[in-house]
C-alpha cells in the first residue's frame, strides 16, 4: 500500500469492519457486505482486545489476521488492526496487512510505543496513532515522535482522534474535545487525521453528528465499525453499524472544500471574523475583571482565615450556569469545560495571596 499521507486531500479516506474478528464467517460476510456498499478504502477488524477485565471476550488471536487477509485479498483492498506489542507487528507482516493502529491505552504507554515504533521501523507497514486516553496533546505528539525517532518513516504515519476519557457527564462515551485534536494538527499539518466516531460515541445515536463535524472540522476521513449482526457481536455491540447502516452513514456525509475563490464568501467570512475578534477582546477583558474579583475574594478569605475552595458554592455556580444551557444555545459540555477552566484560574489567583 502507498504511504497513508499521500491520500491526504483525497477525502474521505475510510477503514471499516467489525470490532473484532469473531470468525471467519462473521468476518468475510461483514466484509463482504461492506465493500458492495462502496465507499470504504481500507479493511479492519480487532485482533486481539484489550479489555479491562479478563473474564471478556479478548479476540480470536492470530487466526483472525489469516480471516482479515483472506477479506483484502478477495475485496482488493489494504487491511488493518490494532497492535500493542512487536510480537502483534510481527504477526500483522507475516499475514501482510498493510496498515496497523495503536489503541488509546497503549499510546498511554511510551515503552510499548517504543517496542512497536521498532517493530514497524524499516518495514512498509502504515501507523495510525489514536489518541491517549487522557486529554495530553504531548503524549500524543510524543508517540509520533518515538515512531519518527525510530525510523518509521514520515509519510507512513497517521493519527485518529477517538475522544478522552474525562470525569464529566457528557453525552458521549469519550469527549470530543475537538480543540485539543486542532493542536495536533497544528504539529503535524503533513499528517492524515482520521475521527473515529465508534469509540467515541459509544452508541449508533450519535455517530452521523459526530462523523459530519469531523467532515466540517476538515478530517480527512473515518475509522468506523461495522458488523453484520451487531446485535450478536461480542464487543462493542451499541457502536457498531450493520452494513447498509454504514452505507446510509457514509452517503449522508457532506465532505466540504477547504476554501472557497468566490468574493463574497471572503467578504462575509472577513466580516464574520472581525466580528470574532471584538468579541473575543470583550470577553477576555470581561473574565481579568472576574480574576481580578476573585483575587478580592482570596484577600477577605485570607483574612479571615478561611479556606479557598468552597464546593458548595461552586455547585451552585455550575448548576446556575448549566440550567441556562437551552436559553442559551450552548451544550452542556462546553458550559462545563469553560466553568472548570475558570474555576481552576481562580483558585490559582487566590492561591498566589
């Protein structure tokens, strides 16, 4: 297969199959099934799983790439699967796939990214980096480092955004937090980024929205599952697409250019970012004047002997602000993410007196 970042611009790229392989059958008629639909450039299927308990269903095993194979060979078409070790890279180039990803846990871990950037170092083999599970940007770019320092070459290297684990009651099983993945763009431009809206989502309710703001977010494609009975799969049944599901999906997407020569589209989008700009000065100098209240507050706290963080108080924020949601027009999630961030900037300025 050619290096994956010289499909960039070619949108959409996409990788679908099942979560895992589950047997040959379930595997070649998914995948069967999948590529009469059309759309879909590259095959994939978990292998092996890394599930958080032992006692769940944890993949076929190698097996299972010899059934992936067996799918591409007969589709024409470049296979995938996630590793999180040499020994998995190893089995992936002895069953010639082309293409495989490292899963948000194993990201987590530099020395496995490091066993693996060795393993695919000098082969031809494609790596797509998904996001670790915790929101560190520099965890991310730090495991595109270790690839490149090893010798994966440039060109072979991709990212997925999958969405974090977080705290807050969300929707969505992972958040988005669509601006961190603009901070990975940012270091790596050259780089595929595809959105993986399975796992981040957790559920088929929300997979069109999700897939359509990584179309508008200027993704160059997706990683999504798809299973022909998704009712009888044994991992991640809720997220998984049946085939014609997934075609309807990928049909409904609208791809957008990334500019646009006509003059009064640059007039209007000029006008609409000045406008932005004026806001956003109002708003920053609105929220040093709430700091600079915060920091009155630290004095009288200070002098009165009274601890900083008050959680009582700060509930009835979060819940004050909340419920103004709807009126609003802004999601929970954007409320909460913008209330801790100030949140924690004044505890950090009553802190410092």
């Amino acid at each position: 297969m050619q290096p994956i970042n010289s499909l960039k611009g070619r949108k959409p790229i996409v990788i679908a199959g099942p979560c895992s392989a589950e047997s040959r059958e379930q595997l070649l008629e998914t995948c069967d099934a999948i590529v009469k639909g059309g759309g879909v450039h590259i095959l994939r299927a978990g292998i092996w799983k890394p599930r958080t308990r032992p006692d769940t269903f944890e993949g076929v095993g190698e097996i299972g790439l010899e059934w992936l194979a067996e799918a591409g060979a007969k589709a024409a078409l470049p296979t995938a699967t996630e590793v999180a070790s040499a020994k998995h890279v190893e089995a992936a180039l002895r069953n010639g796939l082309e293409v495989v990803w490292l899963g948000a846990r194993t990201t987590t871990n530099p020395f496995l990214v490091q066993e693996i950037a060795e393993a695919v170092a000098g082969t031809s083999l494609n790596v797509l980096i998904k996001n670790p599970m915790n929101p560190d940007v520099e965890l991310w770019a730090g495991a595109v480092a270790r690839m490149l320092k090893c010798g994966v070459e440039r060109e072979r290297i991709g990212l997925i955004h999958r969405g974090f684990a977080t705290s807050s009651v969300w929707k969505y099983r992972n958040e988005p937090m669509w601006h961190l993945v603009l901070d990975m763009q940012r270091k790596f431009p050259d780089m595929v980024m595809l959105c993986d809206p399975s796992h981040m989502c957790g559920c088929r309710e929300y997979l069109a929205e999700v897939s359509q703001t990584a179309a508008n977010m200027n993704y160059d494609g997706l990683i999504i599952e798809s299973h022909i009975c998704p009712e009888k799969a044994l991992s991640d049944a809720a997220q998984q697409l049946t085939p014609d599901a997934l075609g309807e999906l990928l049909q409904s997407i609208d791809w957008r250019g990334a500019d646009s020569a006509d003059e009064e589209y640059k007039r209007e989008l000029a006008l609409c970012r000045e406008e932005i700009d004026q806001i956003d000065n109002e708003l920053f100098d609105l929220l040093a004047k709430r700091m600079s209240v915060a920091e009155r507050i630290g004095h009288i706290k200070k002098e009165n002997g009274v601890v900083i963080l008050q959680s009582g108080r700060w509930d009835s924020i979060v819940e004050r602000v909340v419920g103004r949601c709807k009126e609003l027009g802004l999601s929970e999630g954007f409320v909460r993410t913008v209330l801790y961030a100030i949140h924690a900037e004044s505890i950090d300025h009553q802190s410092r007196i």
